[in-house]
C-alpha cells in the first residue's frame, strides 16, 4: 500500500533568482563529504494513500523528536506503523492518511497504541475537532427544552469554551478541567475582594458580578459530562469522559443569613449586602406584608402565600383554581411558569418531590378569601370580557411548543396571567418602597422554611413543604439560619426583661 518512503537534507538557502535550492545547496556537505551537522533539516517524504477521488498526495514532515538522519527514519517509519493499521480498509487507510497530513510541523505523530485503539473499538482514528467546535455542534442537535438549552449554553458559553474551547477535544484532559476550576475560583477571590473593598471605584468594577459557587460549578461539570457522553456513545469521538473524574474545588453552598439588627446598620450605613442569601426576620417580614397588603392588593395574597408557605416563584404564578381547596385547607402543586428568554413556559415541576400539598393556614386562607371577593369584583367589572382561562404556552414531547388554557388562580385585574418577572419586580420594588433590607422573591421562600421551624414544624416537614429531594438540601441550607433566628428571638427576650442593676453600696 505504501512505498518505503525517502530520507532527504534539505535547507532554505535561495539562488541568485530567489529559488530555494533545498536538497540542491552545497552548504549541506563538508569539504570531505558528509553531512554538515548544523545546515539544513533532514526530511521524510513517504507515499500516502490516494484520496478517495483518487489523487496522488504525500507526506513530507521533518522529524519533531530531533533534527537528525535517525530521527526523520524512525519517524517515517512511526507514520508507515499507523498506516498498517488499516490493513485492506481503503476507508480507514484514507481516514489515517489524512490525520497524518493534518499534524501541525514540529508536532509528534498520534501514538500509535493509542489509535489501534481506537481503530478496535470503532471510534475515528482522529478528532481534529476542538471543544469548543463540538460544543456549538452539540447544543445544536442536542434535544432538549429551550430552558434546558438556556442553562446548557450559558455554561458553554461563558465557561467551558472560553476556558477549553482551543484544546483538541480527543485530547481534553482531567488536568485541563482542573485549571479550568482553579481561574474560577481565582476569579471568586477577586470579586469577593473587591465587593468588600474601601475603595468605591474598586466596588463598582464588580457590581452586578457574582462569584460562581459551588452549585453552579456542579452544573457547568454536569453540562460538559453529559456532552462528552454524547461524543463518546453518540458521535463516537472520544473514549475517555475526563469530566466524571475532575474533583470540584471544595466549597461550601451559600448559607441563608438572618437580616439581624447589626447587619441591616451596616447595609444603611455601606449599601453592602453581607451574605449572597439573605432573609428577613418575622418581624421585617410582618412588616412587608402590612405595607403590600395595603399599597399591592393585586399581588399581595401570592406574596403572603410564598412567604407563609414557600412555594417556588413559578409555582405560586402556575397554581390553577381548582389546586386551591378553601375547605380542605390545601394548595396543590403540580405546574409551574419558567421563563425562557422571558417567554413563560407552563410545565410541570421538574420532580416527584416538588409534586406535593401544602396545608394552608388561617391567615392564608382569609388572605385567599378576600382575593376570590376582589376577583370576582374583576370578573363583574370585566363581563363577558372576563377569560374563564388563559392561554398558557407548554412544551410537546418531541420538542416544540402548544397552546394550552387553564384557569390560573391568580390573575391581573384584567384576567390575564402574570408573568413571572413581573411579579419578582413588583415583589422588590415594594420592599423599596417599604424601607426594608433587599430580599428577592426566593428568599421568602427560605423565610417560610425558616418561620415554620421556629413555630415547631420538624425539619422534615419543612423538606416536603418545600419539595426538596432529600433532607440534607433542606438542612443544610437552613441549620445555620435558624440558630440565628433561635440567637435573635432569645436577645429580643432578653432585652424584654432588661432592667436597671441595683448598685452595690460599699459597707
């Protein structure tokens, strides 16, 4: 199949016309006739299979290893190795011919073991393919819904590619996923540094940049695991997934911090958020429920209901009339409204866990009360203008999307649904106006976990109110927060019970 190849000495000098002479130039021999040991490259040249239109094609390479004679033979022979392993297969013996001809200059060969390999086991005798090619491929074919697609390409995006994207994806490695974790926690650092700094200018350089924690780097592993599986399984490209043996760097999951007394001074005093999840005390939360009640009538019962009993944004937004039970005294939880590139979805929630009933308190329940008299206030106002349901987008098995109508529970005095960034804006905007330490809308979830243990429910019954998967989520969020709670409410005591110290009298 393959000639023996040559070993040639070649230079760059030029004649007096500007030609290279190559193998042509005097200056490659001494006065006695041997090679001279510093001009000139030694270069293989070995026959290649025709290509698959039956053109003639070559290899010529210098030797990567050293410039030497014995250099150039072994690595013609390493190239003439590799084409072997193709023995009557004119497909595979063009596929090796072309990865040979693709080796950068000064580039070692591919290893011969290492492409018998993957000869044996089917997989392409070469990837010339970078990540961040395979990447864009993937996300592209990839069937998935367009909020998964969101969180997939935004670690693409802004992680993996520009950290791994010129690396050769049948040479990504373990090492390279480590250095890739190591600049984002150094990154981590930096803006931790500068959030705290004394110096305005150095603060707003990060403003509205957030350290990327340990839930997010579990992520962006999990988006490049999943991809890498698809090259080996699917596209057959690789062998080895290195992202399901990188160890993440240690890092703890944000705690939720109690907006004490000492923390809501210094946030007047500096505009400095001290925790990245913070949540209010029963009182600051009492109060921002008085303020909405009376300023937001429209969005107030959702508010008080996540608040009271933690239903995620888009569960409280997706809750359907006939999921709210006045009598029974529950609320169920089945869908929710996501937001994908602001448009809502309507789908159902993402576990078995999150599928569940929420008992509803007495304040609740007249809360919800009052809501169903003004709604029907609308509904009356409105006539036959009033929507029985409202149209709601929800994804289709296979991809796509279909129109869907159901009769959300809470609705805009026109009857139309609320979409969820709206309420999230409505939800900050009265804690402004409110005067009250910045929680987002989340966070009152974190506040009825909170709440419901220091009025004594166990932490298992706050896991399944919430819709946890497992009860470590739920204590290791909130262990912390409610010793603090427990610390406030017995100071609060204390300072109940605080009188003057009588003086002792020297006898």
């Amino acid at each position: 199949m393959t000639a023996e190849g040559t070993i040639n000495k070649w230079c760059t000098c030029k004649d007096t016309n500007g030609k290279r002479l190559n193998a042509r130039c005097p200056g490659l021999r001494r006065s006695d006739g041997k090679w001279h040991t510093t001009h000139g490259t030694w270069i293989y040249q070995l026959e290649l299979p025709r290509t698959r239109d039956n053109k003639r094609r070559q290899l010529r390479r210098s030797p990567a290893a050293s410039n030497s004679r014995d250099a150039a033979v072994a690595e013609r022979d390493h190239a003439k190795n590799l084409l072997m392993l193709a023995g009557d297969d004119t497909l595979l013996a063009d596929e090796i011919a072309t990865m040979l001809q693709a080796v950068p200059s000064g580039t070692p060969l591919p290893d011969r073991d290492t492409v018998a390999r993957r000869v044996r086991a089917g997989i392409p005798a070469n990837v010339s393919i970078t990540v961040a090619d395979y990447l864009t491929r993937w996300i592209t074919e990839r069937v998935m819904d367009d909020n998964t697609r969101s969180g997939y390409d935004g670690h693409i995006r802004n992680y993996l590619i520009p950290h791994l994207g010129k690396i050769r994806l049948d040479r990504l490695n373990v090492t390279h996923l480590d250095e890739m974790y190591a600049k984002i926690v150094a990154r981590n650092v930096e803006i931790d540094a500068a959030r705290t700094s004394p110096d305005r200018l150095v603060r707003a350089s990060v403003k509205g940049k957030k350290p990327i924690g340990a839930a997010t780097m579990t992520r962006i592993r999990a988006t490049l695991r999943k991809a890498l599986n698809d090259a080996i399984r699917k596209y057959r490209y690789i062998e080895f997934n290195p992202a399901r043996h990188v160890e993440l760097p240690t890092a703890e999951q944000a705690k939720a911090r109690l907006w004490t007394d000492a923390r809501v001074r210094e946030w007047r005093k500096t505009g400095i958020v001290p925790y990245p999840v913070m949540v209010w005390t029963p009182d600051q939360a009492a109060a921002y429920l008085d303020y909405t009640e009376e300023h937001d009538p429209e969005l107030y019962p959702l508010y008080a209901f996540v608040l009271r009993r933690g239903p995620r944004r888009g569960e409280a937004v997706g809750i359907s009339r006939p999921q709210i039970d006045l009598d029974e005294a529950s609320a169920t939880i089945t869908h929710q409204i996501a937001t994908h590139k602001y448009r809502p979805i309507y789908k159902p929630v993402k576990t078995r866990t999150g599928d569940r009933v929420l008992a509803l308190d007495s304040d609740t329940i007249d809360d919800f009360q009052t809501y169903n008299i003004l709604r029907a206030h609308w509904e009356e106002t409105a006539g036959p203008a009033w929507p029985r349901t409202v149209p709601v987008t929800t994804p289709v098995d296979g991809g796509g999307y279909k129109t869907i109508y159901v009769d959300l529970y809470f609705r805009q005095p026109d009857g139309s649904a609320w979409h969820p960034d709206t309420v999230s804006e409505r939800f900050e905007r009265n804690v402004r106006k409110a005067d009250l330490p910045p929680v987002g809308i989340h966070d009152g979830r974190h506040g009825a976990a909170t709440y419901a243990k220091a009025g004594g429910a166990k932490m298992e019954d706050i896991k399944e109110q919430l819709g946890h998967s497992t009860i470590a989520i739920t204590a290791d969020i909130y262990t912390s927060l409610l010793r603090e709670l427990e610390r406030a409410t017995a100071e609060n005591t204390a300072n109940v019970l605080k009188r003057r110290r009588r003086v002792k009298q020297n006898v």
